[in-house]
C-alpha cells in the first residue's frame, strides 16, 4: 500500500502538518488561499525506501512490521545489504538469507558511489562469496555480539580493505551513517503517528523563524 503524504503549510508562526492541504488555517480560521508562499503546502520527503529497489545499500528495518506500521522506535532492528537486483543478504539466527520480499520500508543508505566502475561489476560476487564463509553459519549468531550488524558491517569493511581503504568500527558506521538517517525516520514517525489520531499537527515555529 502507497505511503500516505504528509504536507507542511507555515502560518500563524507555526508549521501545520496534515495529510489535505486546508482552506483554512486551524489555528486563525484565516483564508489559506493568498496567503503567501510560505502558505502554501509542501510535500516532506519520506526517509523510507523500497529496499529491493535499491541496489548495493545498507538497509534498516524494523525486525516485525513495518516503520510507519506501529514501531514503538524501541523495538529490535534488522540490517541487510542488498546486491545488484535488490536482493537482500542478510543474517539471522538461521544463517544467511537471501531475501527479495519483505524489505520494503526501509532507510536505505547507499554503499557505492556511481563513478567506482570496478566495484559496481564486482558487488555480487564479492557479496555472495563473503556471505558463503564458515563464519555466517547459523550456530555463530548470538543476538547481542554477532548478529546481522556484524555480519553487514564485516561485509562492508572487507570491501573497504580490498580497496586499501580505512575499515570503520560499529560506532563509526554508525554515528557518521545510520544515526543521521535515523533521526529524520524518527521526526517523520511521529508525525504519520500524530496525523494517524489527528487531522492537524502544529508546531510552533522557534524564535528565529518567526522573525524571518
């Protein structure tokens, strides 16, 4: 099913969330039509993508549901790595999983640029062959120390050797590339949370922006 929109409209020194651009500002009961350019709805790009459409990519998800389909923001997540058909090798208590459904909410985060001609025709085989070793056997996991993270980030960092380059920690990877993602997944939750129970969400604009 279509993601629904959500818009923003700027009035009354305030964003206006909502799903129908109004008429009528719901704060002032004020004619919206006119109003200025800051009025007038804009779609907010969602953080979430179709998983499988998107190729060579570190994926998120939730471990049950879906993002937008009740998750809490504390529940447990699951990361895979896509090939080049958008099919997601990821690893679980199972072993390794080759997935081409059931990834298709999800923050997506790109791992190769378009001019790295050489990697771009080696992706699928440097994945499969990295996948295949002993070291993702299904009695290896252990949800905490080695799990799917460990196996997407070893994935990740063993590509990065090859090319000579510096290998990131847990932490790295994570504060420079998923946390920044997450925290726009985060803002956009709560608002498809609060635009589920009302038709409005205001907030109030902070100082700075009212002034402009």
């Amino acid at each position: 099913m279509a993601e629904a929109a959500i818009l923003r409209v700027r009035h009354c020194r305030a964003d206006i969330f909502c799903r129908r651009p109004p008429a009528r500002c719901p704060a002032c009961g004020r004619p919206l039509r006119g109003a200025g350019l800051p009025a007038a709805p804009l779609r907010l790009p969602s953080p979430f993508r179709h998983g499988h459409r998107q190729p060579r990519a570190f994926l998120l998800r939730p471990t049950a549901g879906t993002f937008l389909g009740g998750y809490d923001g504390k529940s447990d997540l699951h990361v895979g790595i896509t090939n080049s058909h958008g099919v997601v090798y990821n690893y679980n208590e199972e072993g390794i999983h080759r997935a081409e459904t059931g990834w298709e909410q999800c923050i997506s985060i790109p791992l190769v640029q378009p001019d790295m001609f050489g990697l771009l025709q080696e992706w699928d085989k440097l994945l499969e062959e990295f996948s295949v070793g002993e070291a993702w056997l299904p009695h290896r996991y252990e949800e905490h120390d080695y799990n799917c993270y460990t196996y997407a980030l070893a994935f990740i960092n063993s590509v990065l050797a090859a090319q000579g380059k510096q290998q990131m920690s847990k932490s790295e990877f994570t504060e420079k590339f998923v946390i920044p993602q997450t925290k726009k997944a985060s803002k956009y939750i709560t608002l498809h949370q609060e635009l589920t129970a009302n038709e409005f969400y205001v907030v109030p604009l902070p100082d700075q922006e009212k002034r402009c």
